[in-house]
C-alpha cells in the first residue's frame, strides 16, 4: 500500500471568537505513526474533524496525495482513503463483533456500482471473510458472535480499530483510543497501533497517554492554544523544555530506548537526572551505562517534591 501524504495548509478554525486552530501547517509523507498531542483545547480533534469532513475549516486547506480534501462530504473524504475513530465509542453494541465489521463492509461495497447490486449475496462469502480476517488481525478471531455490549471496554475499542480498517484506508486517524484503558490494555492496544502502521498505513495519533504515544509514534507534533509548538522525534519532543513547561512537566521519565543516539535529548536527560532525584529513581535509567554515574550521584541527594499526577482522559475538544 502506498503511504499517505498529508498536507495541513495554514489551516484555521474559528467557533465564534475562538480560534481553535491558529494557522496551522503540518505535512507529513513517511508513513507510520504521527503523534498529535498537547494540553485539552489545543484543537487536536478539531484538526481530526477537519480532516474528516466532520467540521468545516474557517480558511486554509488540507491534502490527501496532492488531492484537496477540506470542502469534500465526509463520505467522499472516506473514499478517498481516510477513517477515524472517535473519543467516545462508535460502535453498535446489540449488534454481534462480527456485524460489527460487516456494516462498514457492506456499505463500502454497496458504494460500487457493479459490486452493489450483488452486496446482500456477498454477506455470506467475501464480506463475511474478510470481517472475519480484520477481526483476527486485531486480536478478536475468537469473538465473532460475541454481542459487543457484552465486551469489556478494551475489546470494543479493538473492535472500532477493525470498523475503521474496513474501509481499507491510507490514513486511520485514532482519536484517543487507549483513554479510560488499563496499563496493560493500553500497551496492548498500542502494539496493535504499531502493527497497522507497519503494515502501510499511515497513523495519526491523537492520545494523552505519554508514555504509549512516545514508544509508538516514527515523529510527534505538539499543539499549544491551536498553533504548532513543537515537531520531531519522540525523544526531541520529549526533550524540548517548551514542550515540557506548556505540556509534559515531568510526567515522563528518561527512557533510554526513545533517546539512544540522540545526542541532544541524551544530554537534556542525564541534566534531568543529575537534578532530580525521581528522574534517577526510574528503573529504565539502569539499562544506559551512559547515566549510571549520574543516577548514582542524585539518590545520594536529599529528596524533592515533584508533581507526578496521573493525566485523565481528556472530554472531547
């Protein structure tokens, strides 16, 4: 599959008095994941409601491989290879998994004309196979029958990454799919967020959960009052101190995986450690000979109160 080029062109959306989105420009061309994060309000669902069709923008444009697409009806956006999820499930839950997939297939395949007329006899072959097939690569092969309303909130959110596969995107946009998820569901869903953008298709990724969107995400932009404040690696970003004072504060430890090779974030973190006593505590730093002296240097430092509050999900922007 071909990787998608996305380009956001001085893009601005006003409600009223406020500007939502500030003139933002952003492309990107690499495929993988693109992380999109920032404080609540930045406008990172507005940006997805854009893209989508679901909201109009003010001035400004974005493009789908050189295809303009702001102005297009969200069908027509959806044709042209983009799919999303939304912060609050989308799902029909009396409805079976497998059903589920089905809608957005048989939609899809009614929009044909030549296959259209025959969709309905398609149900029981193709469609129904290749349901079955999304579902397996998302880890629910064994649920088919399953009423979604009966499925814990982890498994419905797999069942959403699957409906918007269905539409065999180029770009899936996933507006805060790991929120409300355990740890262990989160770094779950995360792998196989990892694995749809390994297999072509390009990801962005709107999330709060830092340490998933850092571990997941080829590059990362950062929204702040609906202006681009910072783009790059995850460990740039995670290094930036304008990143950190408008956003991440010290809610994300030194991670040596995320930084290695990177010069410039390396010394931003050894700095951190050799300041914080909390930073030097985080097990991770024991893997990066790098920062061995450093850490032991900063426990033998009096302790210091940090702010280490756990980020909640964010209410819809």
């Amino acid at each position: 599959m071909t990787e998608a080029r996305l380009e956001i062109i001085d893009l601005t959306v006003r409600f009223g008095g406020v500007r939502a989105v500030d003139g933002l420009s952003l492309s990107h061309s690499q495929g993988g994941v693109l992380g999109l994060i920032g404080p609540n309000g930045a406008g990172k669902t507005t940006v997805l409601n854009v893209l989508s069709g679901a909201a109009p923008p003010t001035s400004g444009e974005a493009r789908l491989n050189g295809r303009r697409i702001t102005g297009l009806r969200a069908d027509r956006i959806a044709r042209a290879g983009v799919a999303r999820t939304f912060q609050n499930l989308q799902t029909f839950h009396s409805l079976s998994v497998l059903h589920n997939v089905l809608v957005p297939l048989e939609a899809r395949a009614a929009a044909k004309p030549v296959v259209g007329l025959f969709a309905p006899l398609l149900r029981g072959g193709q469609l129904r196979q290749r349901a079955a097939d999304l579902l397996g690569r998302v880890g629910m092969a064994d649920q088919l029958d399953t009423p979604v309303a009966s499925l814990p909130y982890g498994a419905r959110r797999r069942v959403e990454v699957a409906r918007a596969l269905a539409a065999d995107p180029r770009l899936v946009m996933l507006d805060e799919p790991l929120a409300g998820l355990s740890r262990a569901e989160s770094d779950d869903l995360a792998r196989l967020i990892r694995s749809v953008a390994d297999s072509g298709v390009t990801v962005l990724l709107v999330e709060h959960d830092m340490v998933a969107v850092m571990r997941i995400s080829d590059r990362v932009a950062v929204l702040e009052q609906g202006q681009l404040l910072a783009d790059g690696t995850p460990a740039e970003v995670q290094a930036d101190e304008r990143v950190r004072s408008a956003y991440l504060g010290d809610e994300l430890d030194y991670d040596p995986l995320l930084h290695k090779g990177d010069k410039r974030a390396e010394a931003a973190a050894r700095q951190r450690v050799a300041t914080d006593p909390d930073a030097a505590a985080d097990p991770g730093l024991a893997a990066d000979p790098d920062v061995a002296a450093d850490q032991e240097a900063a426990a033998d430092r009096p302790p210091q109160t940090t702010d280490r509050r756990r980020r909640e999900p964010r209410a819809q922007q």
